[in-house]
C-alpha cells in the first residue's frame, strides 16, 4: 500500500529535506518518527528537494507499507515531530504514484525584506537597498519564461525524460510596514 503526506516544515533546523550522514535533515526526522509509531524502518521519497534552511508550505511524500494502519496517524505525528515540521494529511494512492515523477508543479517564494526587522529574519532575506527597482527585478525574473527546457540542469535520471518547463507569472507583491 502507498501513501502521500502532505506536510509542510520550517526549515531552519535542517541541512534540506534529503537524508544527509553528517546533517539532520527533515526526511530523517520524518523516517524516525514515522518508524518509531509503526514500530519497523521505513524509508520515504520526498517529490523534490529543498537546500539547507529552506522552509517548505506544501510538499508531499511517499511511504509504502504492508498494511494500513488502525489509528490516527497524523494525530501521533504531529504529537511526535519537532514543533517546526507539521503533517497535514495523509492520502490513499495508487501503487504506481511517486512523489516525485508525479508531481504535476512546483512553486517558489523567494521574500525579502528592505528594514531590519527581527520577524521577518527567518522567512525573508533582508537587504538594505530601500530604493529597488522593482520593474527592473520582474523584467529580469522574466528572462525564464522565455526559456523552457531545463534538461542540462537536471539529473541523469530526469534527462532521459521530458524536462520542460512553464513558467507562471512571476509575482511582486510590495508590502509596506511601518
């Protein structure tokens, strides 16, 4: 039986989401605790990768096991995991469903910040530049629209595939704080 989970996780405390020998990572907290409830190792495939200190609201994993278990587990999860890793549900798949290769889409936030501001240090880079040229950023961020296969920058695995991309709007959103 295969599963996805839909989770979402602070990244600060982490080296990435993949499995590292040297560096706690999120994929590891997650084997850990999912192994420690179902009481036998467990291996999970994540439908991508995030960098060091990168915080992810919505990704997803699979975990295949023999059989279903009777209780909540997202309730012991949640009770289980760091307060910075969050489970928001788990869904029934097909066996042949993967995390990864059957992702139809993935979105970047990138966030930054012009003031000093103590609340937004761990989810925005701060930059000192008051005066930034916003139009000239969203023009430049646009160069990648024009652009769509991406096959020299992915593995070897994904360059035996069909690796293009589309790219959706690119979004600035100004917000002022006094």
């Amino acid at each position: 039986m295969k599963f996805f989970f839909h989770i979402a996780y602070k990244g600060n405390n982490y080296r990435g989401w993949q499995r590292q020998s040297k560096a706690i990572s999120v994929q590891q907290v997650l084997e850990e605790a999912i192994s420690k409830i179902l009481k036998e190792e467990h291996t999970i495939m994540g439908c991508g990768r995030t960098d060091a200190q990168v915080h992810a609201t919505q990704f997803f994993f699979h975990l295949e096991v023999r059989e279903a278990w009777d209780f909540d587990l997202v309730y012991r999860l949640n009770r289980l995991l760091p307060p910075d890793i969050a489970v928001f549900e788990i869904i029934p798949v097909l066996d042949n469903q993967h995390a990864r290769f059957d992702a139809m889409q993935r979105t970047y936030n990138y966030f930054l910040h012009t003031t000093k501001d103590p609340f937004l240090s761990d989810s925005s880079a701060f930059y000192g530049e008051s005066n930034l040229n916003l139009e000239a950023m969203k023009q430049a961020t646009n160069i990648f629209a024009r652009h769509n296969d991406f096959k020299p920058g992915s593995s070897r695995v994904l360059q035996a595939t069909a690796c293009a991309f589309k790219f959706l709007p690119i979004a600035f959103s100004p917000v002022w704080c006094a």
